[in-house]
C-alpha cells in the first residue's frame, strides 16, 4: 500500500472506529478470529454501533472477517493495516509522528516509511510484517516465540520490533552506529533517518580496508561493550554514505553474548563482513582473527 493510501485511510478513521480495531486486537491474544460479542464487550460500544461500523472496516481492509473451524462463529481479526493504523495512533497521539513520506523498503519481514516528526525532521518508521512468512519458519529461526502455544502474527511482529528496539538502544549507549532509536508503539519502531546506501550497492568505496577495519571494532565494542551480537549481520544491513560514516540497520535477531546461540551468529555475522571484503576489494583478513579481535582475545588487527 503507498503512503498516501495509508495516510487517507487512517485520517478517515472515527474514534469509535478505533475502538472498535482496538477491541479485536485485544481478543486476538487468545484467539484468531474475535466473536462479536467479545468485540463490543472490548471496544465498550454498543452493538448497533459495533454491527454497523465493522462492515466498513471490513471494507477498509483494516479486518477481515471468517468463521472458526468446527465452532461456527463468525469473527474478526486485525489486517496489517488496521494493526499500522493502532501503531499511528498511538504515535501520532505523543506526538512523535506528524506527516507520513514514501516508502524506503519493502521487505518480507519490514516495511520501512519515509516520515516526519512535529518539528518536520526527517525520520524512519519500520513496520515489522513478521506475518509474511509462515508462523512455522518463524518460530524455528525467532527464539522468543519458541515456547508459545498460541502465536498470532501480532505477537511475532510485536515481539520482533521490542527485540529490535532495545538491541538498538542498547548498542547506540555503547557507541555502535545505528539509527536513532526515538519510539516504539506495537510493532512499529521510529528511528532517525540515516541517508545511505547498503554496503552491497556501493559501486566503489575510496579505502574499504579503513572501512572494514572500522566495521570490525564497531562489532568489538558491540560484542564487549553492549553485550551483543548482531544475529543476521551482512553486506545488505550495512549502511554507508558519502563520507565513509556508516550504520548497522535490521536488528530483530540480536541475542545476548550469554545466548546459546551467541558464539555461531557471532561467527556468521564476522565471516559475512570478512568474506565480502575479501571478495569484492581483496582485503586480506581471515575470519579467525577478525572473529578473536571482535570477542576482546585479540588488542588489534594486523596491518595488511
């Protein structure tokens, strides 16, 4: 959906209207599709007012409705779209959003916006659409929905944008470059723009063994200083602009140093940035003793 299409039908919304998508998300975190009568106990509206409004919002795209297995009932349940519109109310209330740009990227598991905030700085939102893929691959690669028995796609969004925020605050206090992190509401996270291009798409770079170098003690002092690993770190989620300043974008896979699973993710996210330069611009570093500077048991690189 373009920003306009978004932004036109989340002005068009009635407070009751939110209310109402209000009322189904709270049902859903128990079941798929939300009877009625536990609709309009939620939304705290009269039925004839529910009745009527949920036909349009149906129409809107912002529910959809179907019957439950066996059981028989008619119910309702969020889109995406009517989840981004909750998420926008409920920034836009703080006044952390004012005015909604073009889309940036559109992705399997993100959508990320152009925006603007009240004093009419730039600013990203990144919309997680963990629901793209199917519940099963995600709880097998999400170690955070593992042990859920009932996983709806808003808790997997949901949970992704918390991961991802508090990866990004917490890297960002330890002087690792990543976006801004300014807001989260749901499974939106606002972040501060960074204009650049993905690392895979730089033509040519004037010193990539500064910038590699660089990258690598940034990953040390992520490593050491916040107590992360990045989890899904390669050449498509480096940024980099004009001057060389680069930042780490997508973020909802990080673990702990402490996770099981820190030690191979941090292997992987090494070798990614190791081989690429290796590859594309013949800087000779190998993965082990990238990977021994990263983890602290090395003081410094060796000069090629």
């Amino acid at each position: 959906m373009s920003a306009e299409q978004m932004a036109e039908t989340f002005r068009s919304l009635r407070q009751a209207d939110l209310r109402i998508l209000l009322g189904v998300e709270l049902g859903m975190t128990s079941r798929e599709y939300v009877p009625v009568p536990r609709v309009v106990r939620y939304a705290n509206l009269l039925q004839e007012e529910v009745l009527k409004r949920l036909p349009e919002l149906v129409e809107k795209r912002l529910l959809s409705s179907g019957s439950v297995g066996d059981l028989g009932y008619a119910g309702f349940r969020l889109t995406f779209l009517g989840y981004d519109c909750l998420a926008l109310n409920a920034l836009v209330r703080r006044g952390v959003v004012e005015a909604l740009g073009n889309p940036i990227g559109l992705g399997k598991e993100s959508d990320v916006y152009d925006a603007r905030d009240k004093d009419g700085s730039r600013i990203a939102l990144k919309f997680h659409r963990l629901g793209r893929i199917s519940f099963r691959q995600t709880r097998r690669a999400r170690g955070y929905v593992a042990d859920r028995s009932h996983t709806s796609w808003i808790y997997q969004a949901r949970m992704a944008a918390t991961r991802e925020f508090g990866a990004l605050r917490g890297a960002r206090r330890a002087g690792v470059p990543v976006p801004k992190p300014i807001a989260q509401n749901r499974h939106l996270i606002v972040m501060g723009m960074f204009e650049g291009s993905e690392l895979s798409k730089v033509a040519l770079l004037p010193d990539p063994e500064n910038l590699v170098r660089r990258i690598l003690l940034k990953l040390r002092r992520l490593f050491c200083g916040a107590h992360l690993v990045h989890g899904d770190l390669s050449e498509y989620n480096v940024l980099v602009n004009e001057y060389g300043q680069f930042v780490f974008i997508d973020w909802p896979q990080s673990v702990s140093r402490n996770d099981p699973r820190a030690e191979g993710l941090l292997k992987r996210d090494v070798s990614n940035m190791v081989n690429f330069f290796r590859k594309k611009y013949r800087v000779s570093i190998s993965v082990q003793e990238a990977l021994d500077f990263v983890q602290g048991k090395k003081r410094a690189l060796r000069r090629i």
